[in-house]
C-alpha cells in the first residue's frame, strides 16, 4: 500500500447553491439572471445530460450539515485532504465545468469569469493544497485566451480546461488556437476533461447519441480520443511547442491501440498533414500526461499492467480521484492495482513535472492554517 | 553489377519505368534530369512500390500550409501510401525503415543500375 505524497488531478469542488456564483456574476448579468420575476432564474447550468441512476455522487460526500458534495471545505478537508497525504488538490469544479455548453457565449463568458473568481475567493483562500483549474468558454476562443492571461500571474491557477465542445470541430482545430497559445504562453497545460463532447451539441459519442447514462460513460473516452487526434493532426504542438496536455477522467488502457493506429496510419496519410513532422506517438511522449482515473479493471492485473508499459504511460499517468463522483478511485485501491515501482511517480512525480512543482517544496509540511491568499 | 537498362530517351520524365534487371524487378525514375532507381517492392507488405505515385516531397511550415520539394522525389506505394525518398530510399516518418534503392548513373546517353550495391552504400 502507497503512504507517500500524493497530488490529486482531479476534484470536483462545487458551489452549494446559485446564489454563491450569482455573487460573481456582473450587475448586468446578475439582472439577466435573477430578473424574470416569476419565471424564476435563468439557469446557470447546461440543461442536458442523462441521469446516473445512483446519483453523480458517493452517497457519504454529501456534507452533514446539508448541501453539494464538493460544496463543502470542512467536509472535503476531512474526506480527501487530510485523509492521505495529500501535498496538492487540482480543482476542476462540478456541473459548471459544462459551461462551453451553453447556446449563449457571452453568458458562458461571464459564467466562467465569475466561475474562476468564486474558485479564488471560496476556495484558494482557505487550503494553500489546492490549486485551480482555470474554466474557459471556448466558445469565443480570443475572449477565452484573455480568460487564460487575466491568471497568467497566479501560480494556484494552474491549468485551462476544456470539457463541453461547443464549435462542433475537434479541439485541435484551429478555431481553437488562440487558447493554446495563452496557455504555451502562460505555461499552462491545456486539460480535457471526459464528456468532453456536450450531451448532445455535439454528442460525446461518434456514430451518434447513446441513450443511457450506461453507454455514455462506457463510451466517455471517445471524445478525449476525437480531441487527441484533432491535436495532433492540426499540427497543435508544431504551432505551440511548449504546449502540455492532460487528458482527464478518459482513462489509458485505449492509449496503445490509438496511437499505434494513428502511427500507422500516419505512414500512408503524411501526404495529407505534412506539417505533422513525427510520428503521433512521440508527439504524443513529449506533451500528452493521462490521469489515472478510471483505471480499467482487466480480467488479469498485468493485463492493463503491460498495456500501460508498452507506451511507457507510468511516467506520465497522474492520480485522479474524481472525488467526489461515484467512480472516484482510492489511492489504496489503485495502489494495489499498479506495480509498487510506479507509485511514487502516479502518485506525485509525474505531477510534479507537468505543473512545474518542486517535489521538495510539495514535501514540506505546510499547517494550512497558514493561508496562502 | 552494371546492367543498361535502356537509352535515357526512353525514360518520360517524372514517370517510373519498371525494368527486369539481372533477375531484379526494379523501378527506374527520371525526375529532373536525375535518374533514381528502386526495387519494385514495398518493405511493408510487398505493394508493386513503383506503381504508385511520385511527387516531390510535400513539406507543411505551419499548419495549413503545403508546399512541394521538388528537389526530393518520393514514391508513394499504392497499396498503403507508405512514403520512401528516392535517393535513399528511407521511410519519411523513419530514417532506419527503407525501400531498397540501387545506384543508377549514364553513361554515353545509357542509363546503367548497379543491383549488386545497394545505393545507401557511403562508398557509392
């Protein structure tokens, strides 16, 4: 069993109620909100999606006093950082991560503005282990891109994330582009985030849209796949060299058989995308990290075991819980599941190198009751 | 081994002309005045190589754009598309991976291959 450092890529912190984000939102947006009268508020959330029959949450994260899994500090505190040795939480926020799903792009521009503040001001604040994702509304790219640079000086905003789709392109495409390169800029990596197609504009499936929750999250790599590709193929990391990217809650063990396709392919298609310079898969070395999470479970452990070696994904394979979902991982759990040599480097180095943290500094004790602000 | 393989005006320009060569199969390209010569075999899955098409290397600067080396011709094989440079018959996704190319030169107005040296030979 791992008892070292561990850094958690994947969190959902959330807010418990509208009225916390209302908060953040602009006078002018605030009355567009809250000012239909009896036709109660506009909804900040995307409307769509299918319902995870047991819930989205583990039953126990709901905070005893009432509330959101995720909505809580005390609560997330005493369930996930202090119940390990956590040394770092990336926070990747709850149904608001939908937000590039909204029809109206000026108001998911003002939703993750206000998305991100609230993220500072309710959460950074009070744990110097968290850290943030930096929410962005791809719809307009360019105002995106100033979403990017408005954290380029605050080290706890530690990456740009992409989950809905909301262009109808792959996210290599280069519509997209004005994002990455605030993020090379920045020295950000770029995050995709599983579901990252939209429940149905477009559908996170190819072939077309599933009908239950069931096939939708069998199927949840497929989009993450769609945008590797896109990536690759737009020549994303030829223009952005600098550029890293984190594929989250997407799994690994589809890793290998993609990319020796995408290799293989490659040999005969080169004519098409001669800016593509090298094979995908060592584009796909040099600038791709994976989170752990959900470690698929092989009739055999080695099985997953061996897929994972082959392309030497133990040096870049990041824990994720995905606390507070259903499907969270345990640190014990996955520590009995991966080779005791990897664990230090699921659990923290990895990590460490692609967010440019030092371990040493990580390893230090810090109180929290130090606040870093 | 030097084999004539025909006078040079018999090979059209930018067009693979495939030639039996001391038992050889091989591919014989004349490309701006320069000769290159090929066997007419994929490393890959054994494709007819030279039947498929020759172009200049296809080179992008940036994403969206193409253009065409012509200084560096290359076979496509017809069969999977796989791409190999003419002059040393190296994989263009992979220096170590090639077609099997033989040095060709002209002699008097007669384009004469070598099949008993591979071209990649530094002595040639």
């Amino acid at each position: 069993m791992y008892s070292g450092p561990v850094i958690d890529g994947d969190v959902h912190h959330a807010r418990n109620n509208d009225a916390e984000l209302i908060e953040y939102l602009s006078r002018g947006w605030r009355e567009y909100v809250t000012g239909r009268g009896r036709a109660g508020m506009v909804p900040l959330t995307v409307q769509d999606g299918m319902p995870n029959p047991h819930g989205f949450m583990r039953a126990n994260t709901y905070p005893e006093g009432g509330g959101e899994p995720g909505s809580d500090y005390p609560t997330l505190r005493a369930q996930l950082l202090d119940a390990s040795d956590l040394r770092r939480a990336i926070l990747t926020f709850g149904d608001d991560s939908h937000l590039a799903g909204h029809h109206n792009p000026y108001f998911a521009n003002e939703l993750a503005r206000a998305c991100n503040d609230w993220s500072i001001e309710r959460w950074l604040t009070r744990d110097p282990r968290l850290a943030s994702s930096i929410m962005v509304a791809s719809q307009m790219p360019e105002v995106a891109a100033a979403e990017v640079r408005r954290h380029a000086t605050n080290p706890r905003m530690v990456q740009v994330m992409l989950v809905d789709n909301p262009l109808g392109y792959g996210f290599g495409h280069p519509v997209f582009h004005p994002i990455y390169a605030a993020a090379e800029e920045t020295g950000r990596p770029v995050a995709i985030h599983g579901g990252a197609g939209g429940w149905a504009n477009p559908p996170s499936t190819g072939g077309g849209s599933v009908n239950t929750y069931f096939e939708a999250h069998t199927l949840w790599p497929q989009a993450i796949q769609t945008h590797l590709v896109s990536f690759i193929a737009h020549g994303v990391f030829e223009k952005y060299p600098r550029l890293r990217l984190v594929l989250i809650e997407g799994g690994s063990a589809w890793i290998p058989s993609l990319l020796w396709r995408f290799d293989t392919e490659y040999k005969g298609l080169r004519r098409e995308v001669p800016w593509v310079k090298r094979l995908p898969s060592e584009y796909f070395a040099e600038h791709v990290w994976v989170s752990s999470q959900p470690l698929e479970i092989s009739p055999k452990r080695d099985q997953v075991i061996e897929l994972i070696r082959s392309m030497h994904l133990e040096d870049k394979l990041i824990y994720a819980s995905d606390y507070p979902h259903w499907d969270a991982d345990e640190i014990d759990y996955l520590s009995t599941r991966l080779p005791a040599e990897w664990h230090s480097r699921v659990f923290f180095d990895n990590a460490c190198r692609l967010y440019g943290w030092k371990p040493e500094e990580l390893k230090k004790r810090v109180p929290v009751e130090e606040r870093v602000t | 081994m030097s084999i004539d393989v025909g006078p040079v005006a018999d090979f059209e320009e930018r067009r693979f002309r495939i030639v039996n060569a001391g038992g050889h199969e091989l591919g014989v390209l004349r490309w701006q005045d320069r000769f290159f010569a090929v066997h007419n075999r994929c490393p890959h899955q054994k494709g007819p190589l030279c039947l498929g098409i020759v172009s200049g290397r296809l080179v992008g600067r940036a994403p969206g754009s193409m253009e065409v080396d012509d200084d560096v011709p290359v076979i496509a094989c017809p069969w999977h598309g796989w791409e190999f440079d003419l002059e040393r018959g190296r994989a263009l996704w992979e220096e170590g991976y090639a077609a099997k190319v033989v040095p060709v030169r002209v002699e008097r107005g007669r384009v004469l291959v070598d099949v008993g040296r591979s071209a990649r030979d530094p002595a040639v």
